[in-house]
C-alpha cells in the first residue's frame, strides 16, 4: 500500500516547541485524510532543529464514492425553513430534491448527496496548504513580502506518495511561493548541498549521510550514551537531566559530545548552584565524582559540528562563560553569607505575594501562627515550628534565589545549617514546599510536616477567600497542587487530622479577606438546626458532638456577616479536598464508586480514615458475601425506591415486632440489630474489617428474606412492616457506606 512523506524544512525552531509540533503535525494530517474518507497503518513524527517530518504508512489509494440521503422538511413548508435545508444540503434549488411520501408524516424532500471518490494525492494537495497556513505555533511570525505565518522562515515543502514497488509521485500544491517537492537539504554547515529524497528510509538514510540524525529519540540516546562513556573513562558520573537532554536534542542535528573542566576553586559553591549555572548559561551537563558524592570541576559540552580542531575551540568558548557565570554564584553566595536569614525578613514586608492577600511579610506572620497551632497536631516542637515558618521565606531576597528562583527553599536550608540553626528547622525550611508534583517525596519530619500543611493551607484558603478559585483547566496559583500536597502529606505520614480542624485553625488569620455574604447571613438567623444540617453537611458531626453550639455562634455574630462566609468559604474548600481525594485514590486504583459511597457519609473529612474505610469496603465487596449483600441491599432500594415514589412518603421508622410473622423476618430483624451493633462498635475502634465483618452477617438473612418473603403483601400493615425492614438494611448498611452509590 501506497506510504506518504511530508517535510517542512524552515530556520531553526525553538527546542521547547519541537516535540509537540510534530505530534501537532501528525494529528491534523490524520485527521484530515481520515476525515475525507482515507484509511491508513500508522504515522510517525519527527523532528529536528530545521524540519518537521511526517510518514504515514498502507494508506489507501484514495477514497471511495459515497452516497447520503438527507432529510428535508415537509412539502409546503416555510421558504426560510426550505433555504436551510438546501444550503445544508449543498442544493442549487428545491428541484433537485426529491419528495418522499410517508403514510402517517406525509410528503417530506429527501436531498440524495453523492461525492465521487477522490487519490489521495488530490486530497493531501488540498488539505496542505490550510494545515500549515493554521498551525498551531505558540508564536509565529512572517518575513519579507509573504503573508504565510510559521514559527521561523519556511524554505521548503517535500511530499511524495506513492507504494514501495514504485518510484513515488510528488503530491503537487503551493504556499505563498513555496512549492511542494522531492529535495531536502542535510545539515546546515557539513552538508548544505540540496538532494532529492523517495520515501522515508530513502529519506532517513540520505539525512544520516547528510549529518542529520532525524529521530529526537535517537540524537537523545546518542547524547546521554557518549557523555555516559566520557566520564566513565574519566572515573566520573555523569549528573544526569532529561529537561536539559530533552532541549539539547532538539538544539543539534548532528550530536557530538566534548568534555570540558572549570577551576576545582569553584567547587566550594553548593552542588546545585553549580549545576543551574552551567546548565541555564550554557546548556551543559555536569559530573560527579562517586567517591564523595560531590561535583566534580568537569562538565559535558554538545556541538552540533565536528570541528577540525577535536572541538578545542568549542570547549574553550565554553570554559570561558562558565568561568565567568561561576564567578557572578560566587559572589551571590559569599555576599548572602554576609547576613543572617532573620535580618532579611523585613525586606519581605515590601514584596507583595498577592495584591488583595497583602505581602510576603505579612504570609510569614500567617505562616509562624499556623504552625503553632498546627504543631501539636503533628507531634512537632512547636517552638521549631514556629521557628521554621519565620525563616521559610527568608531565602527570597537574597541574590542566589533572585538569580535561580528554582533554588527557593534549597538555598534557605544550606544558609540555614551555615548560621547554626536546629537541623529540624532547616530541614523543614527547604521541604516546606514539597511535594511539588506527583513524583516528588513528602516532608516526613514532624517540624516540616507542620510549617508544609502551614504553607499550603494558607495558600488555598488565602486565595479561596479572595474567589480565586481554580476554572476549568486554569489553575494560575497552582491550588490543585497545594490541595493533593496535603492530602499526600497525611496519607504518607499516617496523621490523624480533620479538615475541618485544620480549616477552624486557619478562622482567625483569614477572616480579613473574606468578602460579606449578607443577604445569605440574613436568611441564616432564623435557621434551625435542621437547615443548618441541611446547608452544612460537612459541619453535621460537629452539631452532633458539640450540641449545637456552632448553631449559636451564627446568631451570636448577628452584626458580622463575614463569619457566615467564611463557613462558606470553608464548606467549599472541603469539598474541594474531597474532589482532590477522589482524584488521589482513583490515581492510586480505588474505584470511583467506592470513593462516592463512603463520601456520601456525612462528617467524612479525616482523609486516613476515609482512604481504609474505602480499602475495607473494596476487600468486602471483592468476597461472595460481599458481593451477595450488595446485590440483597440494591434489590431492597430498588423495591423502597418504587413504593417510596408512588406514595409520595419516605419510608422510616422501626418495624413492629407483632407484625414479624414469618420466620425469614424475624430471623433478619434480629441479624440487623445485631449487624448495627457490632458496626457501630467496631466503627467506634476504628476497625473497618471489623464493621466489614459484621456487614457480612447480613447476607444470609437477607438471602433468606427474598426468598421466603412477598414483601409486598395485601396486608397494608405486614406490607408497610416489610419495607421498613428494608429500610432497616438499608440504614445499617450506610452506617459503612451508601451503598446506593456502588455499582453492581
């Protein structure tokens, strides 16, 4: 089958952007020749500094004719209604329509649509020149007289169809003066000379002899194998960086690795301030020595030449900017070292974190407060808490994090342990803002556990208070992050922590920010303490245990409606955890409609509490009785929910014992006083395969009870005592979980 080769040869294209062109490249090709009814095996992109590249193999020859009927409005319809359906239909006039007759509709126009088929070639010809007049470049730009927009200066267009066995055909189209061909050109300076090109192994090899490495993949494994072998031979390791091998790759054709040294003076400078140095500056590799773990003065060079020289003028050009850049660290570092971190924290109270959440200082102040309070939740010293989020910040003005912002928190833990501090304070200082992404480790030591939860708790409720929510896929202040931090941060650690706790702590220092909800605070006065329950699920379990007393508190501020937004506030923000868990634990293979079922509790905000509770019910439901009794509990809702629906009444109360007459009913209203019993016990202890346990005692006289009983019964009152017995297992079952929620 016929394979097709496209190539757009232009000026260089920025590295970050290559990847997802090529990938850009190949969908809108597909999609468009799939679209025009053209059927192909696979496709491939690639990429390199000056080209994108596209083979799309066993495509069909062309497409194949086809023929739609399309149906009209009615014979003697309105002339705007007849316009539509012959504009839709690609129809000069209502002639050239046909009237089919139906016997209960009547007479109606039927548009018969018939397109031929069309090579491929003819296709690929039209479709071209409007996928690259709209690619979707992050930025663009047009050069001399030419209106043609593309992300560098475009010289050249190849593309050739045609099957193995025979010499392919150039699929002919233009753009803005740039004609389609079968000529190429290899690499700008070692083989600039223009050659012609046949299909892609054709393409591939010529390229390769032209000094051009075609496959991203492959320059990457070429770059990381030889600086491997180069420091090997030296006895070193090469610090390894797939961003900067990524963008490397894409900076070289024609990869070719130098090794180049620095003065061994600078190795007094932090490991990491070396690394970003010569990696922002000058886009090298360092490496390590293994017999201390530290940097050694070596670092790893690309060119995309071979030099006549060995690459002796290269290595010395960059020796001779890493010398300099080196000395600019130098001087940051020992000019930090000249302060205290404290004594820069009035320098904070001057930089803004957010117009609306006040400044840098003002967040540390927040930060110090929360960590006192958060300490003893965490079995932290509250002292070193307290110590650690007032220097957390301190490491922003000075010049090293100014220069590499990527350095925050690094560089406060390393200035931290040069100026004495306890080993815990300066740990917590650099991990306080960890984890940064899925693969990144938690703080485990309670001091940076305590200053971590401080810092993104703030962020989230800050910017929650101001209505700076997260939309959709935007997330500028990165909240979603901040949200599964603390979650991960529990989980991993094993912390018996309350959201709502946590959130009640943070009352006091956010209440400023919180916009009033006055004619919703209005309506709340005259509240009971049912529309409190009904309007604050989440609040519920603290009605239960404190008596109403949160009740009060809203009457007692009836002059401040910003405490009734802020329990709104914070009634949002728990929901929003409970989103963010839902993600975690899906992540983690928990499936969804467990999570739903034990959400669906009310009070559900002790995230380790929740994530066993749904480990147990996944356990449970994966054994026979398990599975049996969830089949049992949905039959009865099904039943509950039918007669429930028809009466218009929700079915409650306990069911008469005089009205238990078989032995199947009497037999399952003692196993659920018995079941409740023992879950509420066990829930009581924390023990989930305990109130598993207990659940699973319901099976058999819940199978038994189907089996004997007609639960609908002439007998209003025996019919009314069985489906309260219904609603009885349906009770003790959501005393584990709502298993309406379950699927199965």
């Amino acid at each position: 089958m016929p394979d097709l080769l496209l190539e757009l040869f232009s000026e260089e294209i920025p590295a970050r952007m290559q990847r997802r062109a090529a990938e850009d490249l190949k969908s809108l090709v597909t999609n468009a020749l799939v679209e025009a009814g053209v059927t192909y095996e696979g496709a491939k992109a690639f990429s390199t500094p000056r080209r994108l590249a596209l083979h799309i193999a066993g495509l069909t020859a062309g497409s194949k004719p086809t023929r739609e009927e399309r149906k009209g409005p009615r014979v003697g319809s309105p002339e705007k209604a007849l316009e539509g359906f012959l504009r839709g239909a690609g129809l000069a006039s209502i002639d050239e329509a046909q009237v089919v007759s139906d016997p209960k509709k009547g007479d109606f126009y039927v548009a018969v649509i018939e397109k031929p088929g069309r090579s491929t070639p003819d296709i690929v010809a039209e479709v071209m020149p409007g996928i690259i007049r709209g690619f979707p470049w992050p930025k663009s730009m047009r050069w001399g007289g030419g209106q043609l927009r593309w992300v560098r200066p475009l010289h050249s267009i190849v593309a050739t169809f045609g099957p193995e066995t025979e010499e392919p055909e150039v699929v002919p189209f233009e753009i803005d003066g740039i004609v389609s061909s079968n000529t190429t050109r290899g690499h700008r300076f070692l083989a600039p000379d223009a050659f012609e090109v046949r299909r892609l192994e054709d393409y591939a090899d010529k390229l390769e002899k032209a000094k051009v490495v075609l496959d991203a993949d492959r320059r990457k494994d070429i770059i990381v194998n030889d600086a491997r072998n180069r420091a090997m031979a030296l006895g070193l390791e090469l610090v390894e960086d797939e961003g900067l091998l990524e963008e490397v790759a894409g900076l070289v054709e024609w990869p070719v690795v130098l090794v180049g040294s620095f003065d061994e003076a600078f190795l007094e400078l932090p490991d990491e301030v070396i690394r970003l140095t010569i990696r922002a500056n000058q886009k090298c590799f360092v490496m390590r020595d293994p017999a201390t773990g530290r940097l050694s003065n070596r670092f790893v060079a690309v060119s995309n030449i071979v030099a006549s020289d060995g690459g002796a003028t290269i290595i010395a050009g960059n020796e001779k900017v890493i010398r300099a850049r080196l000395s600019d660290a130098r001087f940051f570092w020992e000019t930090d070292l000249k302060a205290p971190l404290e004594s820069r924290l009035p320098k904070l109270d001057s930089v803004v974190f957010h117009e609306k959440l006040g400044t840098q200082g003002a967040r540390v102040n927040r930060l110090e407060a929360l960590a006192r309070e958060i300490a003893p939740l965490v079995g932290a010293d509250v002292e070193k808490a307290a110590r650690a989020a007032r220097l957390a910040k301190a490491d922003l003005p000075t010049q090293m994090v100014y220069e590499f912002p990527e350095l925050q928190g690094q560089m406060g833990r390393t200035y931290a342990d040069l100026q004495g501090e306890d080993a815990s304070v300066a740990r917590a200082i650099e991990e306080h803002y960890k984890p940064q992404g899925p693969s990144d480790a938690v703080p485990a030591d309670p001091v940076a556990v305590a200053v971590a939860l401080a810092d993104k708790l703030d962020l989230l409720t800050g910017f929650w208070a101001i209505d700076e929510k997260p939309t959709g896929s935007k997330d500028p202040f990165a909240l979603r992050r901040a949200a599964l931090g603390v979650i991960r941060i529990v989980l991993e650690n094993g912390l018996r922590l309350r959201l709502q706790d946590l959130l009640t702590i943070l009352e006091s220092t956010h209440q400023q920010f919180v916009e009033p909800h006055q004619s919703d605070y209005d309506r709340s006065v005259q509240w009971t303490e049912e529309d409190f329950r009904r309007n604050f699920p989440n609040y519920a379990f603290k009605v239960e245990r404190q008596g109403g007393r949160l009740v009060e508190y809203i009457r007692a501020h009836q002059n401040n409606a910003k405490y009734f937004g802020y329990w709104r506030l914070t009634e949002d923000l728990l929901s929003f955890f409970a989103d963010r868990l839902k993600v975690h634990l899906r992540e983690q293979g928990a499936r969804h409609d467990l999570i739903d079922a034990v959400f669906a509790l009310e009070g559900q905000d002790d995230l380790l509490m929740v994530v066993r509770r749904v480990e147990a019910l996944g356990a449970f439901l994966a054994t026979e009785d398990g599975a049996n009794l969830l089949a049992g509990t949905k039959r009865g809702a099904n039943i509950l929910r039918a007669e429930e629906k028809k009466d218009g009444v929700a079915i409650s109360g306990a069911p008469h014992a005089d009205h238990l007459a078989e032995p199947a009913e009497i037999a399952l209203a003692a196993a659920i006083d018995t079941a409740r019993s023992q879950i509420r016990d066990a829930l009581s202890r924390e023990d989930f395969a305990g109130a598993m346990t207990a659940l699973a005692g319901l099976r058999a006289p819940v199978d038994r009870f189907f089996d004997d009983i007609l639960v609908n019964a002439e007998d209003a009152d025996l019919r009314l005592n069985r489906l309260r017995l219904l609603a009885e297992i349906r009770e003790a079952t959501r005393e584990v979980a709502d298993f309406s929620k379950i699927a199965g």
